[in-house]
C-alpha cells in the first residue's frame, strides 16, 4: 500500500483529498521545514557524526586549496567547508529554537493530549513495510539527517545489530522500525511541528518525563524555566506526582516519536518482547540512558531492558554510512520479522 492508502483511513483529514505529489510538494515548499532540517543537519547532530566523518576530516586538513599566496585548508578541524560557517550558524539558531519550542510546550498536559488523540490509532491502516515506504517517500526531507533517506537510516541500524547478534531477531525489528513514528510529520498524520516528532536533534536530553522536575542533563535545560509545569508545585519536585521506583511504564513521557511508535507496537498486540518496546519507547531518553538521570523512577524490569536499549543506541547514532543496503535484497528477511511479530495491517 502506499501513502494513497494511508490517508484512505484518515480520520476526516484535509490531507485526503490531496495527491500524495501535493503532500511532497506541500513538504518540500514548507519554508519552515526546510529550515529545521537545514538546522538539524548541522547542529549537534554533528556531535554523533560517525567515526568515519572525523576520519574524513583528518584527511582533509592535508587537503589544501590556494588561495593567493597562501594555501588554505578547504575544510576545518570538525571536516566543514570554509564556506559554510553562515550556513552552519543560521541551522544552529534555528535548531536552538526548535529546542525553545519543545521545552516550553511539551506539558504533562499536553503529552497526555497527544497520547488520547494518536492513541486512538484511527488515522491510517498500513502494514510496517507500507509505513517504511512512507517514510522514504516524505520524511527523507525533513528528517535531520539531511543527506540520508530514513530508510536508510532504519536499514543500516538493523543491519549493523543483525550483523554483531545475528540471534535476536526481535531486535533486528526493532531497529528496522524505531523511527516509524516520524510519519507523525506527514500530511496525513496532522502535518505535526518537528519540535514535537524528531528528537534527534542532538545527543543528549531529547524526551523526558514530565509530571515531575525536569533534570539538569536534559538539553537546553535552560528554556524549561518557560514552560508552566516548572511553576506547578505538584510537578516541580524531583518525585513530582509520581513514587519511588514506579517503573517508566508508568510515567508520561514528552510526545514524540518514540512514544507514537509504542503506541501504535503496543496497539496492535505486537508480539516483540518488552525490551523491543522499551527501547522503541525510550530511545530518545538520553537523559536516562546516557547520563544515568531519573533512575529512582525505574524499577528492577527498567534496568534489565535499559541493557538491550544501550545495545541498541550504539548502533543507532553510529550506523549511519556510506554503505547503501540493498533494499530489495534484505526486504524477505524483513518482510518474516514483520510477518512474525506483527498483524499484516496495523491501525495507525
Ligand atoms: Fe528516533
Ligand atoms: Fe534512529
């Protein structure tokens, strides 16, 4: 099926009228978009480049070009082109601002808001490979990742995990739809703000829990002094509404993709272990994962999975290559996982 059908069960969405060239077109003119991706890609997002960009970039300080007398280097230390310092800080204002947004908009209340609505799962019906192809088709733009199709992304992070555990196939699913949520950016999905779906913007701090004080590793913590919840004494104390060890399945995340795709996992019976969906559900929460913050609201299940999720994580920032998969090629395999742990449709 393709993005046609998936709007085919849109709930009274605009975006079902529109040609799926509409919606691309709609997607690519959006100034705004445009410049949060352009922002994202250059942002701390360079913090996770891959090993093999600094390997470039060491190269590349040999690599001189002349300029008058002088040779000049082409590129800097962190292997960026000269020319593109305006560019670079243009993205960065942008991407802070998107930050802004998200720090002050994403309430207890508001979360619980966007888990009723898209909780309902009555925006589309497709199978897990018709939303892959979605993505390809819309998100590529607006993803952060500005030179890599997100099926790319999700393919190199599957492949890089079956090749180093070849056994777990649970987690080989897991990889391949973890960022499947981001389809929230779609027309059909509500056409949703990028401060409120991508949380990979940077590698630190991306969702966290609200109901209860935001910690000090969270990204750009310094923008959360705006949002309400930070005057609301019930939610303002390093416990706020929530006990001791109450386990994170229990506690209201800030909405985004993450959240969106456990959702939908968990809405259609998904048969993949508890730490699939853990891992889908918190992979954005590297104040936890990455900087050990709000372990007194884990319980003894949460640090079992917490394992598999820093498993996981390494490969999702660092997958990203030059190598291209071939698609077609590793499809079947997926198609059995799929067929495995998943209805054939599920409700979006
Ligand atoms: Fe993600
Ligand atoms: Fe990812």
């Amino acid at each position: 099926m393709t993005a046609a059908a998936a709007r085919g069960n849109s709930s009274g969405d605009s975006a079902t009228s529109s040609s799926v060239e509409q919606q691309r077109q709609a997607a690519a003119t959006s100034s705004s978009d445009q410049q949060q991706r352009q922002a994202a890609a250059t942002s701390n997002e360079d913090e996770i480049s891959t090993a093999e960009e600094r390997n470039e970039s060491s190269n590349a300080e040999n690599e001189t070009a002349v300029d008058g007398e002088l040779d000049v280097p082409r590129r800097n230390a962190f292997g960026h082109d000269f020319r593109d310092f305006e560019k670079e800080s243009m993205r960065n204002a942008i991407v802070q601002e998107c930050y802004r947004k998200n720090h002050i908009y994403q309430t207890c209340d508001f979360a619980n808001k966007k888990k009723e609505e898209y909780g309902k799962l009555n925006k589309a019906e497709m199978s897990i490979w018709e939303c892959c192809e979605l993505l390809k088709d819309y998100v590529d733009e607006s993803d952060p990742d500005l030179d890599e199709p997100q099926i790319d992304h999700l393919l190199q992070t599957a492949e890089a995990i079956r090749r180093d555990h070849p056994h777990e196939h649970w987690l080989h699913l897991t990889a391949l739809i973890h960022d499947l949520g981001k389809v929230l950016l779609h027309p059909a999905f509500g056409e949703e703000p990028q401060w409120c779906v991508v949380g990979r913007f940077h590698s630190s701090g991306d969702t966290f829990p609200l109901g209860c004080a935001f910690d000090n590793n969270i990204v750009h913590h310094q923008f959360f002094k705006e949002n309400p919840d930070s005057r609301n004494p019930a939610f303002n104390t390093k416990l706020g509404i929530y006990s001791e060890n109450i386990g994170l399945d229990n506690i209201t995340m800030s909405w985004g993709h993450d959240e969106y795709m456990y959702l939908v996992a968990k809405g259609n019976n998904t048969t993949l272990p508890p730490a699939g969906l853990f891992i889908i559900r918190f992979h954005s929460f590297y104040a936890m994962h990455r900087y050990g913050a709000y372990t007194f609201l884990m319980n003894d299940e949460d640090k079992e999975m917490l394992k598999w999720l820093q498993v996981f994580n390494k490969y999702d920032l660092y997958s990203k290559s030059k190598v291209k998969i071939n698609q077609e090629e590793v499809k079947p395999y997926y198609l059995s996982l799929i067929k495995k742990y998943f209805p054939e449709k599920l409700k979006w």
